[in-house]
C-alpha cells in the first residue's frame, strides 16, 4: 500500500500520540472492568451450560439464586438476577455454614463475594424442579466436600487455542488471556481426573455438545423428563380444546 492511500500517513505525531493514549487508556478502563467483575471470567462456560439446558426445553430444571455482595447494577433486581446482601451478612452466613460454595474476589472498592446458600438450593427442590448449579471446579471442589448427593458434567473446551479464541472473541484483552489459560489448565487438568466428575463433555460444536448433553441428562433423569412431556402434551391438548371451541 502506497503512502498516498494509507490512512495514517495523514495523521500527525501529536495525533498518533493521542491515539496511542487512547489505546492504553481503554486497556486500562478493561482491565479494571475484569478486577471489578470478575464473574465474567467463568463467563462462557455458564452460558454454554446455560445454552445446552435451554435447548433441553424442559421446565424441570431450575438454577438456584446466587447470593452476591456488590450493589446491584441499573438493570438488576433483587432476588431476580441475584440475592444482595451486605458484605457483613455474608461473612455471618458462611460463619454459620449457610453456604454451600463462595468464592471472594478482590476489586478497588474491597472483597466481592459471591456464593450458593444452601436455601436457594431447597428454595429449587421444594419446587420439585431438578436443582442446576453452574459453577467452577473450585465450586465443584466445595460441593463435593458438603455430601451432598449430586451429578455432574464437567464442560472443557477443545483446546486451549480454541478457549483463547472464543476469549478474544467475547472482548477479553489479549494481556488478560495467559492467566486465564493457566487457570484453565489446571480446571482441565482436575476435570480429567477419573472420579471427579460423573461425565465430561467437549465444548467444540454447540449441536454435537447438546446431542451428547442431552443423551447424559435423559439417562440420568429419564422419568421426570418423561412426565414433563407428558405435561406438556396434556397443557397442549387443552389449549387446542379451548381454542375449537372459541
């Protein structure tokens, strides 16, 4: 490409220097975004779970409430999108054990706390819905420790050339994604290991992760999904009744 018709050859010094400003200050304003939430970092994994279990369209399954203590953002609601509590309440609660898994993160404002009480779980099964919970190995680690009955599917990606990809793909700074694929390293590496997991499944294409999801959850709960079609029919033949005789 000629001078003539590159676009930065029209730029001056001072205007490239201000871009190069821009540049670090938009990496730093990410950053700090990460430090301050750093929920998105298991991010995909949750929505490919949450993906493989929309796909199910079963009304039988059921995410508990996560407990946080951040404030809630201008288009979060209370017991909806999260439970908010103070930072105080929280400590008190996993003093007196009502958490199954927390983790704590650290952010400029000081520690956020996230978990899974031990109510948002019979809050799900008093429903009579099969209880989900989309977390970490180091969640996983914790529920396991708690003998609680339970199954689980541990979702690893194909490589971790792939899992750096999809990284950068959903807007993760370049600098951030080594340690996060240290991290996935050693999840991968836990999530490998015989006994730890009831079944493993590849994240590589959505269709063929959902036909092997899906052939894992019927084997494992078959009859309630079962009545659940049933159901379903029965809602579908009434509401095709009431429609003949409008």
């Amino acid at each position: 490409m000629s001078a003539q018709n590159d676009p930065a050859s029209a730029l001056t010094f001072s205007e490239i220097s201000d871009l190069n400003a821009r540049k670090k200050a938009i990496k730093a304003s990410h950053a700090a975004y990460v430090q301050e939430h750093p929920e998105i970092k298991s991010m995909l994994n949750d929505f490919m779970s949450a993906c493989l279990l929309e796909k199910l369209h079963y009304s039988k399954f059921d995410i508990p409430l996560q407990t946080t203590s951040r404030p809630p953002r201008p288009d979060e609601e209370n017991n909806v999108d999260y439970i908010f509590l103070p930072l105080s309440t929280i400590q008190q609660k996993i003093e007196d054990n009502q958490f199954v898994e927390y983790t704590s993160h650290p952010s400029p404002s000081g520690p956020v706390i996230y978990g899974l009480e031990y109510s948002s779980i019979q809050s799900v099964r008093s429903s009579s819905a099969i209880c989900v919970i989309l977390t970490d190995t180091l969640g996983h680690q914790k529920i396991k420790s708690s003998g609680m009955p339970f199954k689980s599917i541990f979702i690893k990606p194909p490589t971790l050339d792939a899992l750096s990809d999809r990284l950068l793909d959903s807007g993760v700074e370049e600098d951030l994604i080594p340690p996060m694929l240290d991290s996935a390293k050693d999840e991968i590496l836990y999530g490998e290991t015989p006994t730890n997991f009831d079944a493993v499944i590849t994240n590589g294409v959505l269709e063929d992760s959902f036909s092997e999801f899906s052939k894992i959850i019927k084997e494992w709960y078959g009859k309630s999904l079962e009545e659940d079609d049933e159901e379903k029919d029965e809602e579908k033949e009434e509401k095709e009744n009431e429609k003949e005789e409008e």
